[in-house]
C-alpha cells in the first residue's frame, strides 16, 4: 500500500469513527456538528499523515545521495587502480587470456617447450638444455641427464596408466611427470603409473636408481604412491623465472617471464581456495 493510499484509507475510517460517534450520541444528533467537534484531530491526523509522506522521500533521498556517493568514491578508486597499471599491467594473464588457466594439457606443452633441447620439436626457445638444466636443479637430480641424448614425449601411454611428460635417454635415465592443475589423483594412479614406469624402464635398460616419478601439482601435495617425488607449479614457476633471466631472444624471455608469474598467480588462487573451504573439480585420472 503506498503513502497515499494509506492517508486515504485512515481518513476514512476515521470519518466513520465519527459517523458512529453521533448515532451513539442518538435522539437525532447532528453528524455534522459532532464532526466539526473533531476537526482539530482530524487536521492532526492528515498532517501527521503528509508528515510522514514528506520525511519518507526525504529519507529516501538521502540513502540514495549516500549510495551515489560511495558508487562515485568506488568507480575514482577504479581509476586511480587502472591508471597506476598503465605502465605495469600486473593484472595481465596470458592464461586467462587464452582461457587455459585450468587446463592440464597446455600446463604439459608448456613444461615440454621448457624442458625439451630439440629445435625441431617442443624445444623452439632454441636454449638447447637450459631449461632442463635449471629443472633438474630444483629436483636435486643429476646435472648429468642434461647432457644425453634426451627426449620429451608428452602422453606417453603405458600398460596400466598414460604419463603426462616422459624425459629420457636410453640406458641412462627416465623421468614420468604426472601433472595436475585442479584435479586430484584419481584412485591408485600412481601406483599403476609406477608400474607402467618400471616396465618402461626395463624397455629402455635404465638402472633401477635412474627411474624416477614426479608428482606436479600447483601446491605440491604428495601422492599416493610414496616412490613419486612431489612438486609444485609454484617451484616450477621459479625455474621458468630463471630461465628468462638469462635467454637472450627477446621474445622468449618476455614469453617466460610471463608463464612464470601467470603460474604463481594460479599458484596463490589456489592457496587462497584452501583457505577458504572451496574445493576444485573432480578426480580425474
């Protein structure tokens, strides 16, 4: 009901209030004069009732001023924001650009392109082993492995399981990397990785202490299989760090410099889900 609607409907009332007033009075009573007795209220009543119709719009413009005032205080401090990045951009995200935050298997090429020497595969930095050099740094693992014939194959498929990144070189070393962006290990996954590692191994002729499981996360969690060393994006974005401080093709340095500040904003968001109680996607294996 609105104010108007209100006012009209308590006048009424109150002149049937009155109405009954001078029936009650009886023996022929003059409405009128008993209606005139209370006029004064009746003028109270309707100027309480403008009153109050007059204090609500006032109120009403006063909480809408208000709200202007902090829309027009948020949108200033939007721009002072959005001019104190023009010469930074720190909010830019290739990743979200090309919306493959989350995405597994571009997370598997780009570590490939990092990894990989050959020039004629995923290796198009044209840094040779540098970046598996500075990777093997992180892992603690011999700087060795850099200087064979390596390969980087992605989705290397095994009996039991399908590795994300295979690095190898016959008779020297294996490395399986199993990769995760949001997803969690799916049920004994790198228990059957595992497995299909060994396998792999014996393929190739690779020693028993050259055999090794990494387990990339974007926190770096452990997994399931205690054989599987674990790794975060996060340290990952570190070497991606070091890399682009020392390649000299501009446009390979500028690219991993980049990826590595994409990842720890990826790396950050997450730890901040986790702080917050909010869970990521489903298992997948």
């Amino acid at each position: 009901m609105t104010l108007d609607q209100d006012h009209q409907r308590l006048t009424q009332v109150f002149g049937e209030l009155l109405q009954g007033h001078a029936r009650k009075l009886g023996s022929g009573g003059d409405s009128q004069s008993h209606a005139a007795k209370f006029a004064p209220l009746r003028n109270d009543l309707s100027a309480a009732a403008r009153h109050r119709q007059n204090q609500a719009a006032h109120d009403n413009t006063r909480r809408s001023a208000q709200f202007s005032a902090l829309i027009d205080g948020f949108l200033d401090q939007i721009e002072l924001w959005r001019k104190a990045q023009e010469s930074t951009a720190e909010e830019f995200n290739l990743f979200d650009v090309l919306d493959v935050a989350g995405d597994e298997v571009r997370h598997s090429r780009l570590l490939a392109w990092l990894l990989d020497r050959r020039l004629e595969k995923a290796g198009t930095h044209a840094q040779g082993n540098l970046g598996f050099r500075l990777f093997l740094e992180e892992l603690k693992l011999p700087s060795s492995y850099a200087e064979a014939n390596y390969w980087v194959w992605r989705e290397r498929s095994g009996d039991e399981s399908r590795v994300d990144v295979e690095i190898a070189a016959r008779g020297q070393f294996l490395i399986h990397i199993e990769n995760k962006i949001h997803s969690e290990e799916g049920p004994d996954q790198t228990v059957r990785e595992w497995a299909d590692l060994v396998k792999r191994a014996n393929e190739l002729a690779i020693p028993s202490g050259a055999m090794h499981g990494v387990f990339l996360t974007l926190n770096g969690i452990p997994a399931e299989n205690p054989k599987f060393q674990s790794l975060s994006w996060r340290t990952v974005a570190g070497v991606f760090a070091q890399f682009a401080a020392v390649v000299q093709p501009p446009e390979v340095k500028v690219f991993a410099a980049h990826c590595a500040r994409a990842l720890r904003i990826s790396c950050a968001e997450k730890t901040s889900k986790e702080r917050n109680g909010e869970h990521d996607e489903e298992s997948i294996q």
